[in-house]
C-alpha cells in the first residue's frame, strides 16, 4: 500500500510541474560564453541545479555523483549559483572566485551564474526559500518536468528519472 500511495504521490508532483515554465534568463556561463535559458540548455531535457550559497556545493556534488553524471558525456547537466542582482555589482570578482576553484572549462561552461532577482526566478518556479538546492528537470522549451528539494536520496533519484519525458 505504501509503494502505490507514494507513486500517486509522485505522479501527482509530476503533473503539477509540467505546468511550470522556467524563467527566460540572460547569463553567461564561467567561460564568458552568453546564453539565453531555457533555450540555450545543452539537453532536451537537462538537469538543472540550482544553488544560492557556496556551502551547497557539497550537495550537488552529492547529486552528480548519485546520478552518475560525467564532466563530458552522458545525461545533459548545468549548475545553476542564483546570487541576485545586487551581487551584479562583484560579477568579476563572484566570477573570478568561482573560476578559480573550477579548473575545467568543461565544467565552467556547465556552470551558468544568474545575477537577476533570486525573488522572481524563485517566484516563477514555485521555490520557497533559499536553504536548500533544487534540482530540476528542465525542457528547451521550459518546461519544469521536476522541481526537487535539498539532498540526494535514492528515491528523489528515482522521482528525477521517473519525470524523464
């Protein structure tokens, strides 16, 4: 009973989401290439994390690595640092900061930073807060497949591929 309450409950989530639509956003990725999202994304669909503080990185490398995601290769992916407008002020430094600690320019072109207001693309998503990371599964076209919340776990992982149009 318990399995077939929780598949309701994660088709139930699915299908609020394919009403969502991701936010049009103007950025540029750490190697200074511009980019248009949604329609810019390396994938249809593609996994879309989306953090709001440096000590989150840890749990989207939990993320990646539960999933299996490659630097090259394999499902299409991009992490998503939402810092704000006001942060635009430092772009170079944020910038900077953040490319010295990523070394591939692999890597740094799936890292896309958004300096626009953290308020409306929360908003647009249905995003609560700023604690925790989300976890997307996103469409060229925006289309949300699936929005997830915090840490990796086996079951948010099978939620993620079950989205998967």
């Amino acid at each position: 009973m318990r399995i077939f309450v929780a598949l309701i409950m994660v088709f139930l989530a699915n299908a609020a989401m394919s009403e969502r639509q991701f936010p049009l956003v103007d950025a540029d990725d750490l190697n200074g290439r511009a980019v248009s999202l949604p329609d810019d994304l390396p994938g249809d669909p593609t996994i879309v994390f989306i953090a709001y503080k440096r000590n989150q990185q840890p749990s989207i490398n939990a993320w990646v690595a539960g999933l299996g995601l490659q630097e090259r290769g394999g499902a299409a992916w991009v992490e998503l640092p939402v810092v704000g407008r006001g942060a635009a002020l430092f772009r170079s430094f944020v910038d900077n900061g953040m490319r010295s600690g990523i070394t591939s320019t692999a890597m740094r072109a799936r890292t896309i930073t958004i300096y626009s207001s953290q308020r409306a693309f929360n908003t647009q998503l249905g995003i609560m807060g700023r604690d925790e990371i989300y976890t997307a599964l996103v469409g060229r076209n925006g289309q949300v497949y699936a929005l997830i919340e915090g840490d990796v776990t086996e079951a948010k992982i099978a939620q993620l591929r079950a989205a998967y149009p």
